[in-house]
C-alpha cells in the first residue's frame, strides 16, 4: 500500500467477518485463516473530492483460539483466546498501524494539495479493548461488538495520537451469505491537526490555499465513518473455500479539520468508498 487512501478503503473491507467466526464455533474450529483481494474506489487524500481506485489485500486468522486480523496497514492481535459457543468474548492486545496519507505526490489527485508536499510516514503503536457477544439479535451466530483502539505515532512523522472507538454488527443470513454494518469515529492529537490539516504561511503561498492554523490549537473528533458489508460463499459454507464481498461506506470529516482549506475549498467533508474482492478461508 503506497498511501492512506488505500487504508481507508482497507478498513471498511477489513470489516466483513471473513472467517466467519460465529459459524465456526459450530465446528469447534480453533484455527482458520481467511485471506481477501479487491479493490475499492477511496478519496486520494483524507478530505479529497477526487476518487482513485486501489488494489487492497486483508487477512484475519485464528491460531488455538487466538484471533488476528488486518485492517488496510494496521494489523491487531488479541491477546485473549476466544470463548466456545455463544457469549461473551473480551478483547484486549496490541496494534500496529503504518498511516501513508499523502506521503506519495503521485496519490494527490489536486494540484494545490500536492504543491503543500509529501508527509513523512507515521507508524502508529498501541493496544485496543473490546467486548462482543455472539448470540444477540437474530440467531445463536450473530455478533455484536465495541472495540476502542489507542495508538501513538513512534516514527516521529504527526507525532501525536489515534483514538479509534468502533461499534459492529455482523449477522448470517444463512451458512452461505451474511451482512454487517459498522459505525467508528476518530479523535486526534493537536500535533495531528496540525501536520495534516494546518497551512503554513509559506505553504499558503506556494499552492494557493488559504493560510488556516485552527486544526491544531487542541483535539478533537477528526471523522466519524458508516460502513455496510455483505458476502456470499462461492462453496456454500462461509467457513471454508471461496467468497465473494461487497462494501459501501461513507465518512464525514468534522469541526476545524473540515473547516482547512484542503477540504473545505479543495475536498469535501463527505467521503465515499465502494469496494469489491474475493476472499478464500483455509
């Protein structure tokens, strides 16, 4: 992956449930491992109006009941096993994320945008906490979660901190086929404002764009982010073989980091995302 465009677009396919773990837990299946290919339709830059399409590759495994999976360049373990059967499954490990939002001049689609230069790619540790349940609404196999993920950038590039809380739900329509939805939210650092979303005097005269320091006077929600899922086994069993996955999501990027110039006069605060692929559980 060369930007945070395609992060974006990741991180609404990393949603879909692809070893459909509820299923699973039918089986008694301790490990699995559920690789996807697609590609998805993503803004070039967080705030762009212009659309590029990206390849995207995901995974998400399970080794004697301990889970892992990728979201785009982010990749979370869980450190606690997951339970048998329906109930309660806690969460709590480590993530790592490499955040490559407009550190390649090819991704920036607008002019202006790209005469502000690159950024220096941030990598982002921490840990996250979460609680599920399966066995909530519809059957015995859906699954209801909240998860809350709190990194810090270690690479010296916004040098400040993500928190990201995540609401999902994830319910099988049948062994077959499934649909899921999920709503997540963003709040940054000031130094994060500031690196991505401020202007600089001098930036201001070299690309056009107003001159705007007010993203980085403190913290604040950045995006607020809606996502809906569904997929459909190729083999009959969402548990083994081939599937396919479709997502539509869309983000909305908030307060003094919609006000910048680089989204209010050459983005949009709206952000939309398609994405197609396929997806094979061993």
């Amino acid at each position: 992956m060369q930007n945070f465009c395609r992060l974006m677009g990741a991180t609404i396919v990393a949603t879909i449930a692809f070893a459909a773990p509820a299923l699973a837990q039918e089986e008694e299946q301790h490990s699995s491992l559920t690789i996807g290919a697609g590609a998805a339709v993503i803004p070039s830059y967080e705030g762009s109006d212009d659309y590029r399409v990206m390849p995207l590759i995901q995974m998400r495994g399970k080794l004697h009941d301990f889970s892992f999976w990728t979201r785009g360049t982010a990749l979370y373990v869980d450190a606690i096993p997951d339970p048998d059967g329906t109930g309660i499954d806690v969460e709590l490990g480590p993530v790592v994320n490499v955040r490559l939002d407009r550190s390649s001049r090819k991704a920036i689609r607008d002019d202006a945008v790209r005469l502000l230069g690159t950024r220096d790619v941030a990598v982002e540790a921490g840990g996250f906490v979460g609680i599920g349940k399966t066995g909530v609404i519809t059957s015995d196999y859906d699954n209801l979660s909240a998860r809350v993920a709190v990194t810090k950038d270690v690479a010296g590039a916004h040098g400040s901190y993500v928190i990201t809380p995540t609401v999902e739900y994830f319910t099988p329509l049948s062994k077959s086929s499934f649909v899921g939805a999920s709503l997540s939210a963003d709040y940054v650092g000031k130094k994060y404002g500031r690196y991505y979303f401020d202007i600089s005097p001098a930036d201001a005269a070299a690309s056009g764009l107003a001159a705007y320091d007010r993203a980085g006077r403190g913290s604040g929600f950045k995006r607020i982010n809606a996502n809906l899922s569904a997929g459909k086994s190729l083999s009959g069993d969402l548990r083994h073989g081939w599937a396919l996955f479709g997502v539509v999501g869309y983000a909305r990027v908030l307060g003094r980091y919609a006000d910048s110039p680089i989204v209010a006069d050459a983005g949009s605060k709206s952000q939309w995302v398609g994405a197609v692929g396929v997806g094979y559980t061993f």
